[in-house]
C-alpha cells in the first residue's frame, strides 16, 4: 500500500472507499469543495495517505486512527489536518489522531507512515515535495512514493505568496525583476527548507529573472 502523500489508504482494500467517502463528507461538512482525486495537486497540495496493506476482516475502525503531518504544528498543514481530523472522527465514529512529524522536507513523517503496520490505521498528510522532490534531492529514500502509500485524496490546494521587507525599492513583481537585474547578486532570500516548494518556486522565479546570483542565507523555520 504505498503511493504519494495525503489521506491514503489500499486501493484493493474495501476500507479504501470509505475513507475516500469520509474525507469527501469531511470536507463537505466544513463548507469545503474536495478537489478532483488525482496524482498532481496544484501549488500547496496536501494529500492524504494511508499504509494499508493487509486490513484485518473486522468492524473498521475498532481503535483510534493516527493521522501523521509532516509539518511543524501551528502552520497551515496542521491546521487543516486537526480541522479534518475532527469531522472524520465524527464520521466515522472513532478518535483520529494528529501526529505532527516535521524535517527533511517531509521525509521524517513519511518514513514513519511507510513504517508502520499496514492495517488501515495510519494516514499521512503532506505534500508533493515529500513525495515528488525528495527522490531527486536524496540518493537512498527510506520509502517509495509509489508503493509505500496508497493515495486517498487532496485535503487542500494553497497559492504561494512572495512578500518582501517594506524598506526594500520594489513594490511589484516588475520592479523587483529590474532591480534585481539593476543590483546582480545584491537580494536574498529565505524559505522554509533547501528542497521545500517555496525554495523551488523561488528558484524558478530566479530562472526567469536571468538573476542566479540571488540567493538564500538561511532557511526560514
């Protein structure tokens, strides 16, 4: 049962439908439209996932579920799995825990999740640098993208904002293009993590700007 990230659970397995449906009614009871189930999620994608690989035959679910973030508490991701987590819970009449696992661009939650007993009680949410960047940053993953998970659904879909000190001589997306051109090598910039979305979407920013010389002095925690 492996597959790419955000509520998942085996394809094959009956229980798979049903977190489908539950995730669907979840996001309907928060007045939220659940977007199209696909492999590609657009900008912040969170999806879920589960590891289900051989769910015993019983009454389903008997105990609580653990629904692992990738992310740190308080940001965005971890708001919306709390928020989810509680209409499933009441959907489907069991406690859905929210585990948060941060680092490694979502690495350290997923290899936990693709770890665990594949029994259906074990979701993840992240998004696709865990599973569509990290196999080209990292020679040797401790999971596959494409068989540890089994792909449930997109939670959420989520623009980038780019923001700039006040101080700083560009106030539009132009004027920060001519003054980097103006200024070679003169901005930074900070993101949440080396390999993280922001960072490449800062990156292919840099690449349309002709400014490779912008760069980043630390990462943004």
């Amino acid at each position: 049962m492996r597959r790419p990230a955000m509520p998942v659970i085996p394809r094959a397995q009956p229980e798979e439908s049903r977190y489908a449906r539950c995730l669907r009614r979840s996001l309907a009871a928060l007045g939220m439209t659940a977007p199209a189930l696909g492999m590609t999620a657009a900008a912040l994608g969170m999806t879920l996932l589960a590891n289900t690989a051989a769910v015993a035959q019983h009454v389903f679910p008997s105990r609580p579920i653990h629904l692992v973030v990738s992310f740190t508490p308080g940001g965005g991701a971890d708001f919306t799995a709390r928020t989810v987590a509680q209409k499933m819970g009441d959907i489907l009449g069991q406690l859905v825990v929210v585990e948060n696992k941060p680092g490694a661009n979502g690495l350290v939650g997923c290899e936990a999740v693709a770890k665990a007993a594949p029994d259906g009680y074990t979701l993840l949410e992240t998004d696709r640098g865990a599973l569509g960047v990290n196999p080209s940053l990292y020679k040797k993953l401790p999971y596959d993208p494409l068989t540890d998970f089994e792909y449930v659904g997109v939670v959420t879909t989520a623009p980038y904002v780019l923001v700039s000190n006040p101080r700083l001589a560009a106030k539009t997306l132009a004027e920060l293009a001519a003054l980097a051109k103006a200024k070679p090598g003169a901005l930074n910039y900070g993101s949440y993590g080396i390999g993280s979305m922001a960072q490449l979407n800062i990156e292919a920013l840099k690449a349309k700007l002709a400014e490779s010389r912008m760069r980043p002095p630390r990462t943004c925690r």
